[in-house]
C-alpha cells in the first residue's frame, strides 16, 4: 500500500449505459499516447457498469461504484453489495459522498459500515469526509472530519487500503472551491489523523467543483494526491486537463 496519484470521475446520476460506454472508449483513446502513473477511476450509475466494464477489457482505467450496501445479501431490497460490484470488475467504490449523507440520512455509523463492507469485500473503499459551511464558521471543520474518518478507521483493520475524498460540502456544485491553502492544510490534517504510517501511505484526493482551471493549483500542492471530480468528470474533454493537470 502507498501513495497514488488517483482522479475519480463520479458520473453521480448522469449518463446513460451506451453514453457511459462511448465516453469511456474517447478516455481510453485519449489516453492512449499519455503514459502516466496516474490512476485514472470511473464511476458510473450502477446499470452502466456492465457497459463501462465491457469497454475497459484491459485498458489501465479502473472501475468504481458510487455507493454499496453494508450487508452481503439477503433481503436488502435496492441494495447491491460487494460481490455484484466485484462480479463486473470494480475495484473501488465511494463511500459517504456529501449527497449520501445529505440526502439520504447517511451517518457515521452507516458510513463506517459500508467502508467495512467494502475491504472486507476486496474492494478499496474512498471515503468521503468534508464539513458544511456553518461547521466551517463555527470552526468545527477539523473536529467534524476527524469525526467521520475516525469513525471509519475504528471500523476497518489496521492495514486496510484505503482512500480517503476530502471534500467541502459547501463547494460541491456551487463553483466554489476551498483556496488551495485551505485544501492543503486539511489534507495535512487528515493525514495527522491517519497517523505517521497509515499517514504516509493513504492517498488523499480533493472534491468540490475540481474543473480545469482549479486543478493545476491543487494538484500541485504535496498533500493532495488526486481528485474526486463530478460535474468536471462528464465530458472527456473537461476531464482530460484534470488527469493531465495531475501527471506534473
């Protein structure tokens, strides 16, 4: 386990199985004449990932889920746990986006139990952590991060693999983004929780509003090892500069 260069392109609830298809086939093209150590991670709706999966067929892209139950089967109806995702190639999947806990009730508890889920399951878990506005204008960002990491790292053995999304809950979809200072110095503070070893060999990606423009500065700075990218992450063309941006 160390540190990686990762971009994560989470379709959320857009693209169809054949667009899903289509644009891996451009990423997979586009890539083709970029050799780069930079794993590059796609996240499509569940009912396109047969798709996408078919489209890979060897291509050094990896597959990811969006979210995955916290049981392994039985009578979870709607629920797809790890051996489904497994079964079609995924090798990651997220783990408590903002939306997963804003929308649907999502907390620390059901959170730590998916992640659990997860590496049990043989897949590698990217867990969301980030604060609201008003836990940032409280000050409480740091306290409320380090609550929802703990939460996970108390859940999963000691070794596990894992990667970890800070993401601002207010810069998700709103244009805004963190200055990089601010990115930066949580990133170092994630990685304090972690502790010294787990530390140094976690990847640690941004999310919220990562486009073209906002990459370069990020990714530039030593504690962000990547991105979780959303709206960004829909065409090839916007996504591209955002993997290009990580391989300087």
């Amino acid at each position: 386990m160390s540190r990686k260069t990762v971009i994560v392109a989470n379709f959320k609830l857009n693209l169809l199985a054949e667009e899903a298809k289509n644009y891996t086939l451009e990423l997979i093209e586009a890539l083709r004449s970029e050799p780069s150590e930079t794993t590059v991670v796609i996240a499509p709706v569940y009912t396109a990932i047969p798709a996408v999966s078919g489209a890979l067929d060897g291509a050094h892209i990896a597959l990811a889920a969006q979210d995955i139950a916290a049981q392994v089967s039985g009578a979870f109806t709607g629920e797809v746990s790890a051996p489904f995702l497994l079964e079609f190639g995924c090798r990651y999947v997220i783990v408590g986006h903002s939306e997963r806990r804003r929308l649907f009730g999502e907390n620390d508890e059901i959170v730590a139990k998916k992640a659990r889920a997860a590496v049990d399951g043989g897949l590698i878990p990217i867990v969301c952590v980030g604060e609201t506005l008003e836990e940032r204008e409280r000050g409480e960002a740091e306290s409320v991060v380090e609550t929802q990491l703990r939460a996970v790292l108390d859940h999963c053995p000691e070794g596990s693999e894992i990667v970890t999304a800070y993401e601002p809950v207010w810069a998700i979809g709103t244009g805004k983004t963190a200055s990089v200072e601010d990115a930066e110095k949580m990133h170092r503070f994630i990685r304090t929780v972690l502790g010294s070893e787990r530390g140094d060999n976690t990847s640690i990606l941004y999310g919220g509003s990562v486009n073209a423009d906002t990459a370069p500065a990020l990714l530039s700075s030593a504690d962000i090892d990547g991105a979780l990218v959303g709206g960004a992450s829909l065409k090839v063309a916007s996504f591209l500069p955002i993997i290009r941006a990580a391989a300087k």
